[in-house]
C-alpha cells in the first residue's frame, strides 16, 4: 500500500491569528475609535493576487496595535484589460470601535486598490464589515 504525499505545494508566508490575546477577548480599557484604515503587512504575493492585513487609524492619527482584519486582491484576465476582485474582512477586536462612515470607507479601500496598481479596467470588492457583508464595483467605460 503506498502512502500519499501531504505536501500541498504552495507554502503560505507569516500566517498568524488575528486578534489575539489568550481568550481572544481585549476588553480592558475604554474603547478607541478608529477612523480610517491602512494597509498593514503583505502576507502572500503572487504575479495576480496579493493579501495585505489592514490596520486601523485612531484619531489621533496613529494605527492600531493589531491588525483589524484582512483584504485580498486578485487580477481576473478580462478580454481587454483586466479587471481586480477584491475580498476581505475588517472586524475590529476590542477595545477598538469602527467609526468609518461608509464613503470614507470605499473612498479609503479605492486608495489602497489605486495605490497597488490593481485599477486597470476596473474593480468589484466584496468586504465584510463588522459582520455584514458589504459591495462595491467601479468600471470604466471606455
């Protein structure tokens, strides 16, 4: 009987839990509003997708100590140019609070897909926030 290899192939590069804390719960303190979001650290690179962890920006203009959640973006070939998915979470653990209106949000998320040069022909983002599912595409129509 041969046995099967459990090598999977890919290796996948500083995955770690996010959050933290040994029962995951950080409560201690009052509460700190986050304001907007930045990209944190990129995780795993390829030629058609990257994921980045996100940190939050505190009023103060600061980031958050941890990460508060996790975006993806992944090029789809197109037939003229192509296009970028973008997934992900943002769901702050405590004692940071999401006080984004939704604008600054997509206005924040447009920067980040702006920034790592995924706004070829366009792109759809697919994000979880706070628990609830959250959609947004912008394509040109050239």
């Amino acid at each position: 009987m041969e046995r099967k290899s459990t090598s999977r192939g890919g290796r996948v590069v500083n995955l770690r839990s996010i959050g933290g804390g040994e029962s995951g719960d950080k409560s201690d303190g009052p509460s700190q509003e986050l304001i907007g979001i930045a990209l944190g650290f990129r995780l795993v690179f390829s030629n058609e997708a990257e994921v980045w962890t996100v940190r939050g920006i505190l009023r103060d203009g600061s980031p958050s100590r941890e990460d508060i959640g996790e975006v993806s973006f992944i090029l789809i070939p197109g037939d003229v140019e192509p296009a970028t998915a973008v997934t992900g979470f943002i769901a702050p653990p405590p004692p940071y609070v999401l006080a984004v209106p939704e604008e600054t949000l997509w206005q924040q998320l447009r920067g980040m897909v702006v920034q790592l040069g995924y706004d070829l022909d366009g792109f759809y983002v697919s994000l979880g926030v706070g628990g609830k599912a959250r959609y947004f595409e912008e394509f040109s129509r050239n």
